[in-house]
C-alpha cells in the first residue's frame, strides 16, 4: 500500500529523510483516508471537515508548496488547530503533522501573513520568556499587583476584559518572587549521585512549589540537586509559532549550561518542556554536541530510583482518590516520549490507599496548547469545560497532571466553575496537583 515506504535510499533527497534513514511524509503524502478525525479535539467541538487534521494539511500543504497562498478562513481554522498532535497517533501515513505545522508558521511568518499570537502584550510576553532577568523584574510587578489589592480591584471593574486582558488575568498563579537558580541542594541520605533540574521560563515563579516538592523527594531519594542559574526557556512556544530561529538559540543556551555540569541526569518536571528538550536531538541543523547525560522526566526518574525502604505518611491521602489528565505532550508524540506517562500512575501508586484513576476521554486536549489558551478562548474553554465536567462526575478529590500548561488552564476554569468536591464541599481552586506535590507532602521527616 505505501510503495514509498519500500524506496527509501540514502541516495534519495535527503531533506524527505531523517538521520535515521526513515521517510519523513510531507504534506501531501496524506491519503484524506480520514482516520484522524475521530481523534481531533476541534473536529469534536465543530463537526466540520474545515476543523480536522485531514482539512488543516491540506492548508499546510498550499503554505509549504504555494508559499502561502491560502484564504483567511483556511488560515482560522489552521489556527483553531491546538497542536495537540493526537492526529499523528492514528495516522497510517506517519504524517508528521506537528514538524508539518511549524514548518508551515515558519513560512507564513517569512511571508508576514501570520505574526505569532494575536494579543498585543504578545511580543512582549515572547521577550519575556526569552529573557529571565526581564521576567524576574515583571514578577515582582505582578506579586505587587496581586498582594495589594488592585487584583481584587480591577476584577470588579469591566477595564481587565476591555483591555484583553481578563483570560491572561485568569492564568496568572500566585508568583512567587525568590529564585531557586544558582543553588545546590544537598541529600542528607547516602549519596546516590548528583542531577540538574530544569525549571524552563516561568516555573520558577509561576509554579515553585512542583520544584521544591521535586528537590525535596529527590533529596530522600539520596540525590543531590543543582539548579544552573542561566539555563532558560526551553523554546517550544517559539517553535510552534514558527520562530525556530530563537528557538535554537534558547536550545543552544540550554545545551551549554547543562553540559558544564557535573550531574548523572537532566530531570524535568514539565511534559511539555520536556518533549521539547528531547527534540534537541533532532535538530539537525545544530551545530552542537547534545545534552551529554540523560534527559529524564521527574516521574520516570523517581519511579527508576525509588528505594524499597522509603515510605510515605499515606494516611492523609487513605481513602481519596485522584484524576489523572494525561498532557498531550506525553501521550500523543510516542515516537520522543515513548508513553512515558505510565510512569505517573507507577508513582502514585507507591500511596498505599490511594485510589487513582486516568482522566475519562484523556485522549482529548485540554485546549491549553502553550499560548493557545490565550489566543483561541472560543476552542479552549470549551475544551477545558469538557474536561472539568470528566473530573466532577468523577468524584475524584484531585485532579493530577506533568504539564504546567494544563495546570494552569485547568486550575483557572474550576476558579470560574468553583467546582465542589463531593467528599468535603471544598473548592477545588487548589485540586490540580503535579503528582510529586503529592509525593513530597507525604514524606516522613528523617
Ligand atoms: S494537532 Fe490536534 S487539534 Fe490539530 S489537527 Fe491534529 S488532532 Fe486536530
Ligand atoms: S489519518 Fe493521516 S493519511 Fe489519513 S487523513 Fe488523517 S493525516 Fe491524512
């Protein structure tokens, strides 16, 4: 059926191949066999060819071959699109959809019929995550913003929503302003070894508490933790919107400053951060070495490295029971990831008592997709409610995910929702957990 796949030779043009020697489909490769829809979010949500993978490569296909020549309409729904890449698990042709689509942003880019994001604060918003020092200053700004009022404030007033600026406004966690970067934190165990944490652009002051919990057990595991002051964002948001250009500088950065260290493994603690970094290695256009030790996620590592002997104080968590919403950034892209999210159920299982339970209809985006949850709030709300609708008829009292993008998205809708849990009647504003907070809260002192 695919004869191509029979004709691959390294003699061949060589930008259809990969280092490996295996075909890489292009756009037109696709069959419109229409397998893909079933799995496509947006085709769920609007149940029209327009909003389905199988529509959207043929739009990639005009940008790619016809230099950009596709209508305003093609243009929407390609835009609609959450990268989710579930199209790319079920496809028989290998379509390598999400290589497809930044490839085709790169082009519209060239061409200036695109800019990344819609929102004005967004080249802003790209800088800042470029650039840590800039970041830590506006995070002192937003502390300042939310501990003395004014959040309470203009959240009465109509000004956040006149301005665009209600949904990122929703987002925003609670920031916390120190920084963990340039700090060694000691096992006070028997030594295991020594590893680098990777805290990306905003986890630092946007989600701190999965980094301590993450520092604290790899410590009880008898791992000590270095956290490199100058490594930076991991360039995905600026890959899918087709600025790879930034994205291989931020890729370079990264690849020095961990290769400097005297570590056994890079650990991430964020799905997506990590599928990016471990897409380094596939760009081939770097001129570089790759990260010269082992790029594990958290959960993978601990599971790996988890001691007989070490037991949890379960009894908090004797008799609940948790969702697991699985990141698409770890179940659809198998080829890097390798379902790597098993490794999630593996860890929370070590909570004697607890029951856990996946996510109904995990196989479905969130809607948060990086900055998609920003610029397409008509796809991604919907989606999100889908989602929290899943978690209350599960009765779960926690909700668990890997990816800080989800979490976010997640935790403003059920802040909207003020969904209440059955087992207490609590809100549900602090429900959604990465599974180390978990963990961490649960360790014994020694
Ligand atoms: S990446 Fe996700 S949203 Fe985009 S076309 Fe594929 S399945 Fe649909
Ligand atoms: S499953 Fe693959 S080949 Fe079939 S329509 Fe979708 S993208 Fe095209």
């Amino acid at each position: 059926m695919f004869d191509w796949m029979d004709d691959v030779s390294a003699d061949d043009d060589a930008a259809f191949y990969d280092q490996s020697g295996s075909y890489i489909p292009e756009a037109s490769d696709c069959m419109r066999c229409g397998l893909c829809i079933s799995l496509c979010p947006t085709y769920k949500l609007f149940q029209i060819e327009e909003e389905s993978p199988r529509s959207r490569i043929r739009t990639l296909d005009k940008i790619i071959n016809d230099k950009g020549l596709i209508s305003t309409e093609d243009l929407e729904h390609l835009n609609n699109c959450t990268q989710c890449r579930a199209c790319e698990t079920i496809c028989p042709s290998q379509m390598a959809y999400g290589q497809l689509f930044n490839q085709a942003r790169e082009t519209l880019l060239s061409s200036q019929a695109s800019k990344p994001g819609t929102h004005f604060l967004a080249p802003l918003g790209f800088k800042l995550i470029e650039r840590k020092n800039l970041f830590s200053m506006v995070t002192v700004l937003l502390a300042g913003y939310q501990k003395s009022g004014l959040a309470i404030l203009l959240k009465k007033t109509p000004l956040l929503r006149l301005l665009k600026l209600d949904k990122a406004e929703a987002l925003l966690p609670e920031v916390t302003l120190q920084n963990l970067s340039d700090h060694y934190y000691p096992t006070s165990q028997a030594f295991k070894g020594t590893v680098a944490l990777f805290t990306g652009c905003i986890s630092e002051h946007f989600d701190q508490k999965t980094l301590l919990a993450s520092i604290k057990v790899l410590n009880a595991l008898g791992f000590t933790v270095l956290v490199p002051k100058h490594q930076g964002c991991c360039g995905a948001l600026h890959q899918h919107q087709g600025q790879s250009h930034i994205a291989d500088q931020l890729a370079i950065n990264n690849i020095n400053v961990f290769n400097t260290l005297p570590v056994d493994a890079i650990i991430y603690t964020a799905s997506a951060c990590g599928l990016m970094l471990k897409e380094y290695e596939l760009k081939d256009a770097l001129a570089i070495d790759k990260f010269n030790v082992p790029l594990v996620d958290i959960t993978e590592f601990l599971c790996l490295h988890w001691p007989e002997e070490l037991k949890l104080n379960e009894a908090a968590l004797s008799g609940k029971s948790v969702a697991v919403h699985e990141p698409c950034s770890q179940r659809n892209v198998s080829k890097v990831s390798e379902k790597k999210h098993q490794y999630v159920y593996s860890l929370l299982e070590k909570i004697t008592g607890l029951n856990v339970q996946p996510l109904p209809d995990n196989q479905t985006c969130c809607g948060a997709g990086g900055v998609h949850c920003l610029t397409h709030p008509e796809v991604a709300e919907p989606l999100r409610a889908i989602k929290l609708g899943h978690f209350q008829k599960s009765n779960a009292d926690y909700l668990v995910t890997t990816n800080i993008g989800c979490s976010l998205h997640l935790k403003s809708g059920l802040a909207l929702k003020n969904i209440s849990v059955p087992s207490n009647g609590a809100s549900t504003l602090n429900k959604v957990y990465h599974p180390v907070s978990l963990i961490a809260e649960l360790l014994k002192p020694t």
